[in-house]
C-alpha cells in the first residue's frame, strides 16, 4: 500500500486505533535494556543475590564483565520476573535478559566507540521526537474523521470537533496505561505522557524503547560515517518513493551452508562467508550469463529457488526478507552493474530476536529500473517519506551492524545457565539442552531457576530416563504452579514405568487433589490407569467422587 493510500484510509474510527498500535510496534521491536557493570572479577558481597552471598562473573564480552548479581536484578525488576516465578515463565524470563545484556553490552561498547556516552539523553530526545510525530499522526486522521461525519451528517449540529475526537483517541491511550487522562489533552501535555511511558520503567516499555534507540544510534552513525550515498537526501527518498526495481542477488551466511538457521557466531565463520562471496561474484564477472545458476546453487535465501531473483522491489516496503542494507544496495546501482560484496543481515526465523538473524555477506544486480505504479503524491509526502526512510535505515542497519558485533565479539562464559540461554538465541538448541543440564551443577543458583532447570532436562534429555527423572521431576515440583498436577501425573507415569506401585498411586492422588473440584475428566484417566494397575479401591472411590460431583465442569 502507498504512503497515499494509506492516508485516504486514516479517516475512518476503526483506522486511527490501528495506528496507535501499528507505530508502538514499529517504534519498540524490542529486547531488554539492562545496564551492564564493567568489573570483570568475581567478588564478595554485591547485593548478595544468589545463595552463599557470592557476586560472580557470569559472562565476559570484550573483557567486559556482566556479573550474577546484574543478572538477578534485571530479573527481579522485569515485570514477569516479578509477577511469576513459575515453571513456565522462570527460563523464558531469564533467557530474554541475558540475550538483552549481551546485545547491549555489544551495543554500548560500539557506541562509545562512536562517542556517544549519554544514552539516556539521547532517548528523551528521540522520545519527544516521536511523540510529537505520533500525536501529528492521530491529529490528522481526527481531521479526517470529523471531515468524513460532517460530510455524512444530516444534523452537523451532533458532529464532534476534531479536538473532540482526538481527545478521545489520546485519551485510550491513557487508559491503556493505567493512567486517568486529562480533560482536555494538549500536546504538550501529551508529549510529556507519551515520553514517560516510553522512558519510565513502571509502563513496561522502557527496556524496549532503549534498546531501538541504541540501535537506531548506532545505525545514525553507519549512515553518516560508513555508506556513501546520503541516506536521508530528497533525492535518494524521492528514488525510494517513485520506482521499483528488478533485482538478483546472492547471499552467504556465516555458519552453515546446509542449514541457514544455525548460523556459526565467530569471527572466522564471518571471512569464510566473505571469502566465498568474494569468489562466487569474481566467478560471475567472468561470465554474467551463469548468475542465475550460481545463485541456485550457492545462495543462502529463499530467493535462491528462482536464481536469486528478487522479483520487482518498491522502496519502503519494509518487508523481512529486504532489509535496509540489502534496499540501499538495490537502489544506489546502475542496472547490469554486479554490486560490490556487503556485509549483510538478515533476519533470522524469529524476527523478535536478533541472535536469531543470519549474518554475511551478499551482493546484488540490478536487471531493470522502472515507475512505481503504486506512486504516491511526491510533493504532498516528501517530508514524512524522508523522515521516515531516516527512521527506518537507522534502526534496521544499527541492528545489522550490532548482530555482527556480536558475531566478532570475544566471549568466555563462566555459567552455563547464562551459556545455555544464548545458545538459545542462536537456535543452537542441542548444545541449550546440554547446557541446562550442565548448569543443574552450579551451586549458587536460585531455587525458581533449579526447578525449571530440573523440569526442563527431565522431558528433554534423551539420556535421563526411568528412575533417573524422579529427584528432577520432584524438585520442579515447589515452583509448579498452575501446572502441579500435570507435574504430578508425569511424577506418576514415572514411578509406574519403574515398577513403583504405591508411589504412582500416591503422586496421581496427589494429580487429582491438585486438578480441583472440577477437573472431572482427570479423574475418568485416572480412574482407567486404576483398572489396569488393579487398584479396585481407587476406582471405587474416583466413581463415588464422580457420583457425588455430577456437575462438575470437564477439562478443557
């Protein structure tokens, strides 16, 4: 959809909530922030986070230090952290957090490389930049909205002022928030609200919206020092707005080239796939015809099915498989021209983590440049379609250049709990998996963390079966939550399995007390495992239970 025909859309109610949550999605693609300490010694004391009082080096990245208790910090300050410590939000919780201190470790140490040590100021700056934009947006589509009723409109004595329903869409803002809105919304008042609940920790956002501003900071700076075209010129965004491209290209990840989504973080995976890029496109100079092929054979995207054709490409699209680096090189060649090879990242399978994203290198060809059909009114949106191309480069190539930091990065890792959630991040879930198990060793950590861990590695490992899986089942059991007495009917197959009689039929008791008064349908399966095991006094007392609570609602 054009920039145009977005705008004609925004008159109507239902669109204006739309783009209230379409810009927060843009502006927070998020991971958490999280200061990181640059001691790198394991030392006494500290805040005493972890059982024994010991504050210890969990990881080191560049020689800098993240130490236990950062970590556990973070975790009791995040919101799910300090809600929940159940079974099912404990890792996921953790993982997050130290995939967030890595990224901003890396993010922070390339910032300074850059001079920028006051990342909070630049926030408040990039935050009162967007909230006046934001508020820009919905004012007019209220515009438009009251344009739309006016024209409808029998009585227009009954039609609301545009400050009435901009009031009222600003004002769900607020209530979203937990916040009462005031009776009239000014933007100055509005731009001090929306800044608090992008830079205050109590709404939430905050850890998200520091980690876009560190990235697109360091995207300002790839923009100014590193690529030659002005990015944010009228004529490169005019050249975004008003053609479309045919375009081939050929990409090469570090790691793997079986398997695009395990790619190898280090530094030598990274010059063999520059290496091979290099070599692929000399191949191709010497005979242009043999792109198509090559591309079949070699490249590593999806594109690679039709000869690494990209098919037409509009500028602005914003779609996942054309980032910002890979548009730039799209539209700054000629056509026929073979590109130079670039570093490039693309993102991985789960866009909302970047660990994921697959880092290389690529290059492109142009085959043909034409109009964009879909051209929108160059003089009506010139403003916003630059400010908007600046946004975007920024964030998208400061991500890009950090996932290939961290690709670089000297790590040493002094926990394997912390290890194993990394591992994670690059979908390297073997290696996550022996990790866990491995870090059920390590003495200091908290009880929540020891009894996910246990649960985790008792239904993952291969090798822990039978009686083996009892004492982890069973320590997962103090943090079970909502999930005990499914915790309790594994502890139970368990002990069946091994022969264990009497203690099966204690935990599948113990099952159903957990289940509830309802859970009617628990106590049918288990009144069936009771006839095969023989236990003629439990069914007669699972049918005396049934009888007397007729009603009760079944499982869902």
């Amino acid at each position: 959809m054009s920039l145009m025909s977005m705008r004609r859309k925004m008159a109507s109610k239902q669109t204006i909530t739309i783009i209230l949550w379409v810009l927060i999605a843009i502006f927070l693609a998020g991971i958490v922030y999280m200061n990181v300490p640059n001691s790198g010694k394991t030392k006494p004391g500290g805040n005493n986070l972890r059982p024994g009082g010991v504050n210890k080096t969990l990881v080191t990245i560049n020689g800098q230090a993240i130490d236990s208790d950062t970590f556990e910090q973070a975790y009791i300050d995040s919101s799910q952290g300090a809600q929940s410590q159940e079974l099912g939000q404990t890792l996921p919780t953790r993982s997050k957090i130290a995939k967030n201190l890595v990224m901003n470790a890396v993010a922070d140490q390339v910032l300074r490389g850059y001079g920028i040590r006051n990342v909070n100021k630049k926030a408040n700056e990039i935050a009162g930049e967007l909230s006046t934009m934001f508020y820009d947006q919905v004012r007019k589509a209220a515009e438009g909205q009251a344009q739309q009723e006016m024209a409808m409109a029998k009585d227009k004595k009954t039609v609301k002022t545009p400050q009435q329903y901009l009031n009222e869409q600003l004002s769900q803002m607020y209530l979203q928030q937990g916040v009462q809105p005031p009776a009239q919304i000014t933007e100055d008042s509005f731009r001090k609200f929306y800044t608090e609940t992008l830079t205050d920790p109590k709404f939430g956002q905050a850890d998200d919206f520091m980690l876009y501003v560190r990235k697109r900071l360091i995207g300002e700076q790839i923009m100014k020092r590193d690529l030659p075209a002005d990015l944010v010129s009228e004529a490169y965004a005019k050249k975004l707005a008003t053609q479309q491209v045919n375009a081939r290209w050929i990409f090469i990840p570090a790691g793997s080239m079986q398997n695009i989504f395990k790619p190898e973080f280090s530094a030598a995976a990274l010059q063999a796939a520059q290496k091979k890029a290099t070599d692929l496109r000399a191949q191709i100079a010497k005979d242009p015809a043999s792109f198509a092929k090559v591309a079949s054979k070699e490249s590593q995207h999806i594109s690679h099915t039709e000869g690494g054709n990209l098919g037409w490409v509009s500028g602005g699209t914003m779609s996942a498989n054309i980032p910002a680096i890979l548009e730039y090189l799209i539209f700054s060649q000629q056509p026929k021209e073979l590109g130079p090879v670039t570093q490039i990242t693309m993102p991985g399978p789960d866009a909302t983590n970047p660990l994921a994203a697959q880092v290389g290198y690529g290059f492109v060809q142009v085959i043909a440049v034409s109009k964009n059909p879909d051209n929108p009114n160059w003089a009506q949106m010139r403003t916003e379609y630059m400010d908007t191309t600046k946004r975007r480069y920024a964030m998208q190539l400061g991500e890009g250049y950090l996932c290939y930091m961290i690709a670089n990065a000297d790590i040493k890792y002094n926990s394997k709990e912390f290890e194993s959630y990394i591992a994670e991040g690059h979908g390297q879930y073997i290696e996550m998996t022996k990790l866990q198990k491995e870090a059920l060793d390590e003495k200091d950590l908290p009880r929540p963390v020891i009894a996910a861990l246990s649960y985790l590695v008792a239904i993952s490992s291969p090798d822990i079966k039978g009686e083996a899986k009892i004492p982890l089942l069973k320590a997962a059991l103090e943090y079970a939550g909502g999930s005990r007495s499914d915790l309790h009917m594994q502890l139970a197959e368990t002990y069946r399995a091994v022969g264990k009689k009497t203690e099966a039929i204690e935990q599948y008791e113990n099952a159903m007390n957990s289940a509830g008064m309802g859970e009617a349908n628990l106590r049918k399966q288990v009144r069936t495992i009771y006839v095969q095991m023989g236990n003629t006094e439990g069914v007669k007392a699972i049918d005396q239970w049934l009888a007397e609570h007729k009603d009760a609602a079944p499982n869902k």
